[in-house]
C-alpha cells in the first residue's frame, strides 16, 4: 500500500517498546518478591508451629509418668535404682531429700536437647515438617514439696535460623504436677 504525504503510518517506536519491556520487567519484579516474601513467612510460621509442637509434646509425655519425681530421676546417675526403691516402698521421698539426691524449691536443667549434633551430652531433637531451624529444647524442674510430691515443670523450645531471614524465639510452657 502506497502512503500518500498527508497519511502517516501509525505503529510503535523503538523507545515505546523499551518502554512497555521495562515496566512490564519491574512489574515481574514486584510480584516476584511478594511471592517470595509470603513463602518466607510461611516457613517461619512453620518454624514456629514444630517449636510449639516440640515443647507440648514433651509436657505430654513428662505429665503422663506417674510420679512426678520420677521424671527427674530418671535423668540421674543410679535414678533408675532410686525409682524401683520408690516403688517398691524401700525408700520415701524425704530419704532422697535427706540424702541430697534432690533438693527442694531448687530449680535444675535435667535435659537439653538439640537439633544438631554438634552439643555434647544432647541427642537430636527428630522433626519432620522443617529443616530450615535450628531447635533447642530445654526441661527443667523445681521440687516444690515431697509430701504430697508437687513438681514445678518448664519445657522451654528455642529456635534459630542459621541463615539469618529471620529472628530466633522460643516458646515456653510450665505446669504444676503432683501424682
């Protein structure tokens, strides 16, 4: 088709398609961060839930031994003897007491845990949702009276991300037991 002067032919040029490539890659930017900073907070919620979880499952089990004095002998050296003693009625808790095998209105750190394995004296916290964190989880106990026997309880779970996106926290539960 043949242009006459008077028509001009209508179309893009260069600088107007550079243009519309340019805000259409920063837009592709944008989104591409909003996605990626709504999967960072993901994780670091699923973080958060496995340390939440990790600390209740431990008060679980710890408030379902029988006598809460056993759950602090059991971490000791002989404390297995010290419990069937127990048991059987050989013992009572003030002997232990007496003996200073434990002590009263005392608080103690019977167990640390890690999720790696490079502290001595923890075994590895199993986790199947996350391995993004670093899990640390800390039980304590407090003697409060043998007769009846109250046990003051914390399960403390810390974590941290060894890459830095996010900052560590820790999550704490406390309970009163007695048999």
């Amino acid at each position: 088709m043949k242009c006459k002067n008077n028509d001009k032919i209508k179309g893009l040029t260069l600088i107007e398609v550079l243009m519309a490539m340019a805000l259409v890659a920063l837009l592709y930017a944008f989104v591409v961060q909003v996605f990626f900073h709504g999967y960072k907070t993901i994780t670091r919620g699923d973080v958060e839930d496995e340390g939440v979880r990790l600390a209740k499952n431990e008060m679980v089990r710890l408030s379902s031994i029988e006598n809460p004095l056993y759950i602090g002998l059991q971490y000791k050296e002989g404390g297995d003897t010290y419990i069937q003693k127990l048991k059987k009625g050989e013992i009572t808790p003030y002997d232990l007491v007496d003996e200073g095998i434990i002590k009263l209105k005392e608080k103690e750190v019977l167990i640390t845990e890690t999720s790696s394995s490079s502290t001595p004296n923890s075994y590895e916290i199993k986790r199947a949702c996350n391995e993004r964190a670093n899990y640390e989880r800390i039980v304590e106990w407090q003697i409060e009276d043998v007769e009846p026997v109250l046990v003051h309880l914390w399960v403390t779970v810390k974590w941290s991300d060894p890459k830095g996106e996010f900052k560590s926290d820790q999550y704490v539960l406390e309970t009163m037991l007695a048999p």
